[in-house]
C-alpha cells in the first residue's frame, strides 16, 4: 500500500509493479479505486511501474507518505487467471464468461417454471444484455425488485453475487421459508452482467478495464454507464470529459446503449419498488442522490431499509457495511443509475450496494469471496426484502 500522509490528509494508493496489457493512450491518468471524502481520510490509487518513481516523489514533494497496499496488483490477477474455472459449464462460484452465464439464464428458465428470461436489447458489440424475471405466479398487482451487476466491468464479484441471488431465490436449495414468503410479496428481476462488451474485454485484455468498449476517439474507448445516466447528468460532478479517463461520462447523457437499455427498463416496469446497483468494492448501502449533498424528502425511510439489511450482513460473516446517502459516505458522481431510478422512474428504494472488501484485495477479489460475498449480501437483500413488507404494509 502506498499510504500518503500528511499532518493535513492521509490517503492511500494502490501501486502496479507487473506490466498489464493496455492499448495505447495519450498520457494516461491515474486509476483511482477510491477518493478521500474528507481530511485525515485515505484515497488508493492503482500506478503503473512506470509512473511509480514519479508519482512517489510528486507525493513526498507535497509532505505526504507513500505506503504500499497491494505490491504487485498483477500478480493478483494472475493468481486468480489460473484458478479460474475454465470449464465449459457454468459454476455459482466461479468467475464466468458471459456466454456462459447467458446459457445459465437460458438453461435455468426452460427447467424451472418461476424463472422466465428476457433481453433488455443488445450491447455495442452485439452481445444480449439478458434479465430474468422470478415470479410464484400467484397474486396481482406485486411490487417488484430488480438488482443488477457489472456496470463497471472489473467488478467481477458484482456479477457473481447477483448470479447468487438469483440462484437462491430461483432454487432455493436450503428450502428457506423466507423466500418463499417474499415470493408470494415480490416479483424480482436480476440481470447480473449489464456491460457485457467491458466485462469480456476485462477478461481477455485488461483486468482493469471499468468502462463499455464503444470507440469515443482515436485511441481511447469507452463510457462510464455510471455517469452516462440522463438525470442531473454532469461530468464535471464525479465525471469527466476526457474520453481516456476512466469516469468519462459521454458526450452527453444517454450517449451508450446499454445506459438506454437500463434506462428503458426502469422505467417500463412501473411496479418496481427497490432497485440495488451492485458494486464492488467498500461495503457500502447508499441512497441517492449522488449529484448532490441535499437528502431526499425520504431519506428516513431509505436509511431504515439499508441498516436493516447492514445488520444482517454483519451478523453472517461479520463485514460492516456502512450506510448513507452517497455524496456523505462515498464521493459525488452525477449521472448514476440509482439517481436515475430514483428520481426519473419513481422506484423509492434505489440503492448503489458495494460489496467486500475495504481494500486488501479491492477490485481483484478472489475466487474465495465469491461464496461468502454471495451468502452475506444476500442475507441483506432477505433481511432487506422482508424489512420492507413491513415498513410499506405490503
């Protein structure tokens, strides 16, 4: 860990000493995981090997210490390349590739008669953006909660935790009695990969890579689908304009066409009542806005559900997550999908989730935290999901 500090701030980065592969840029900036919100708070950011020795000095130049988290960022990824499960069949703990996931949604609704698959539209590239609806069948009217993943594509362990979601809810092979009582409240939907173009290229190219694959200019590619989003949209609030950064948030709002995607179906489903945005990583449940510091009206009713389901994660594997409106807990960003679920579509509970840890692997998480990821975070939608058909007298 490169730790920065001062008698002013403290912050710490996160060095790469392995080179990766990367497509040529002009002047690439610093990839920074995680942003100070306040003095005497840390900020990590990943170096490249070569940008080290400079970035080193720049630091103690301004009175600030440098202390390493993770030495060797690559050798994470490669330890966890060659674990991966590299079979054709698909595995809830493992990190899969999209195809194969998309044959498991496929697979799972022709064997199971509460799952129907759809497809909210396709990807720049082509691939199928695919959801799945889990419904008893029985009752009308419902409310409805959708969960998603993989926006950013490096957050792999995003993906899986959906994808365990909905192989709890769909399967439910402990036969939990809970579940089966949010069925008879609830309708869900969960679409765990929603960049799939990113998701790919970050398997195959660079393990780093956050942002979708569409070309913007010569040499530098993609959007970042958490800024792109048409409700307050600015990239001068937690964006950027510069098509190379890793938060250019297009040229303007709705620019990409999964953020449309995303955006049509939020807004199609008018039933919907909770809304989780899966990241990784902090362990963090915040509540909009993210475009500004002012508190929603109900921000009350949006602290309550998110501590309900805080309080379950800890008591299964002992992470605390910490909750809060999201500009206060985590950073400012303009242009994100729980504001716009929120604030466009009316879905009340809209959440961004970000999962273990609080930094000793950050965005590489190994195979080993899938499970366990898997198992507490869903101890908090339960705890969360019930919560709510109390609180909302449903």
């Amino acid at each position: 860990m490169l730790s920065l500090s001062s008698t002013a701030s403290k912050f710490t980065s996160k060095s790469h000493l392995s080179p990766k592969p990367t497509m040529v840029k002009p002047d690439p900036p610093l990839d920074i995981w995680k942003s100070p919100r306040y003095l005497n708070e840390t900020f990590d950011v990943r170096v490249d090997p070569e940008q080290i020795t400079d970035f080193v000095n720049d630091i103690e130049a301004l009175g600030l210490k440098a202390n390493h988290w993770i030495t060797d960022v690559q050798k994470l990824i490669d330890e966890i390349s060659t674990g991966r499960d590299r079979r054709a069949t698909f595995s809830i703990g493992a990190f899969n590739d999209h195809a194969s996931i998309n044959a498991y949604l496929d697979s799972l609704a022709s064997a199971n008669p509460h799952v129907t698959v759809h497809t909210m539209g396709n990807s720049y590239e082509g691939r199928a953006i695919k959801y799945v609806k889990i419904s008893n069948n029985l009752g009308v009217n419902k409310k409805a909660i959708y969960a998603d993943g993989g926006i950013h594509a490096r957050e792999w362990l995003a993906v899986t935790t959906v994808l365990y979601f909905i192989d709890q809810i769909a399967n439910n092979p402990s036969r939990d009695r809970t579940i089966d009582a949010l069925l008879g409240k609830f309708d869900f939907y969960f679409a765990p990969v929603v960049n799939p173009d990113g998701y790919e290229y970050s398997r195959s190219h660079d393990r780093m890579w956050r942002k979708n694959r569409r070309p913007v200019i010569s040499g530098c590619h993609g959007v970042d689908l958490n800024r792109n989003f048409a409700y307050h949209w600015n990239p001068d609030n937690g964006g950027s304009r510069n098509p190379c950064e890793e938060v250019h948030a297009g040229t303007h709002a709705t620019s990409e066409i999964e953020t449309k995607h995303l955006q049509n179906f939020l807004c199609s489903h008018s039933n919907l009542i909770a809304y989780l945005n899966v990241h990784t990583y902090g362990q963090y449940w915040i509540y909009p806005w993210g475009y500004t510091p002012i508190l929603p009206a109900d921000y009350r009713d949006l602290d309550h559900l998110g501590r309900s389901a805080a309080t379950a994660i800890r008591h299964t594997h002992g992470r605390t997550f910490t909750v809060g409106e999201d500009t206060r807990v985590l950073y400012a960003a303009a242009g994100g999908a729980d504001d716009y679920a929120k604030g466009a579509c009316g879905v009340k509970y809209s959440y961004t989730v970000e999962l273990r840890d609080t930094g000793l692997h950050g965005f590489v998480a190994p195979t080993s935290y899938i499970i366990p990821a898997g198992e507490e975070t869903f101890a908090g939608f339960k705890a969360f999901a019930t919560e709510l058909v109390h609180y909302e007298h449903l």
